[in-house]
C-alpha cells in the first residue's frame, strides 16, 4: 500500500506499508545523498537488514555518514559492525525512533513487534522545512550523546570487574602439612564434627593413627 500527499510547494510525502517496497525505496533514499547522512537507529534494527546494510557502506567516502544508536550488552556485536560502516557511531539512553535525514530527504520507519502481526511502515518526506527541523532535532540528540565505543568499554569493563569481585569474594584455599600426631589427631578431630562425610587416604597400612578414637 502506498499513499501520496502533495502541497502547494510540490513536496511530497509517501506512506509504504509493504516491505520489499520499504526496502528498496530506503535504498532509493540513501543514494540520492550528497554530502551527507545521520540515522538514528534505536532500537537496533534498522540496519539488520543487509541491503540497507551494503547501501551505507557502499557509499562514496566524501560522503559523512552519522549514526545514534543504543549500545547494550546484548547488541555489542551489532553496534561494532555499525562502527564499522559508518563514519562516527554514539551512544544515546531512553529516546526510541528509526529514521534517516540527508539533504533532500527524511525518511521514518515504524516498527511493530508486540502486535499478533508484526508490520513495519515507512514515511518518506522531501518538504524542506520539515527536514530542516528534524536535522537541527538529530543534532541535538547527537551533542547530548556520546561515543559508541565509549559505551561498549564501560559494559566490558564492568564485567569484568564483576568477574574480579566474584573471584576475590571466592574463600582462601590453604594447604598445611601437619607432622606433629597430637596436632594431627587435633584436626582431624575438628573435621569430624564439621563434616558430614570423610574420606582418608594413607600411604602405608603401618599408619599409627587408631581411626577408632573418631568413630
């Protein structure tokens, strides 16, 4: 389903509500960029999709090429393969939305998952002072951001320190060896009455030590 709206200033917008559609018009959109492109892609799904994926990275490399996305410890992979198609990723919490902006375009695509259905639509639209808005928008969201790969050290970084914790809070294992037969005796004792079951191992069946004083 595609729907059309015109003005009076020949700006158009479109709705597409068929996938294949919404994928190829996206990639329409991307290569008609000139200098550059933002995309905000939080959740992180905009660019799981592989010809969008190949579109961006396909791009000439005059062309500046921004991403906000939210980094967690379940989408680190996907975030490092942003970085490493796109010139500058950040980091943002809280705001959700899909959307790319470049000069003559602003492209919004709503995802739906919870529904019985799951559908996806997208609204394209040229009309200059809207994709005026919506860039001075992105680059608000882009100053209050931060580094992509920032966050994703302080999530690696935070588990392992959590793995250190773990393994100090773990007890001391300390190994003795008892020579003296009253010390010995003594602490064999002690393990009895902590013990709910106790195995012995001797090298000699000479051993001096009369295991009825235990049981």
């Amino acid at each position: 389903m595609e729907w059309d709206s015109e003005n009076s200033l020949n700006d158009t917008s479109k709705v597409f509500n068929d996938k294949d559609k919404i994928i190829t018009k996206l990639i329409q959109e991307i290569y008609k960029t000139i200098n550059r492109i933002d995309i905000f892609d939080s959740p992180s799904t905009l660019l799981t999709q592989e010809p969008l994926k190949i579109a961006i990275d396909g791009l000439n490399k005059k062309i500046k090429s921004r991403c906000i996305t939210k980094v967690t410890k379940e989408n680190i992979a996907y975030c490092r393969q942003l970085i490493s198609i796109v010139d500058e990723v950040h980091h943002l919490d809280e705001i959700k939305g899909n959307f790319l902006i470049n000069e003559t375009t602003h492209a919004s695509i709503f995802i739906e998952k919870k529904a019985e259905k799951p559908s996806t639509q997208l609204i394209i639209s040229n009309f200059k002072l809207f994709i005026e808005q919506q860039q001075s928008f992105f680059d608000l969201l882009w100053d209050n951001s931060i580094l992509a790969y920032q966050k994703i050290k302080e999530i690696e970084e935070g588990e392992t320190t959590a793995a250190k914790e773990e393994i100090i809070s773990l007890p001391t294992i300390k190994t003795e060896i008892v020579t003296e037969q009253k010390e010995i005796i003594k602490r064999m004792a002690d393990f009895y009455k902590t013990s709910e079951e106790i195995k012995f191992l001797f090298s000699s069946r000479q051993s001096k030590i009369d295991l009825q004083r235990f049981f």
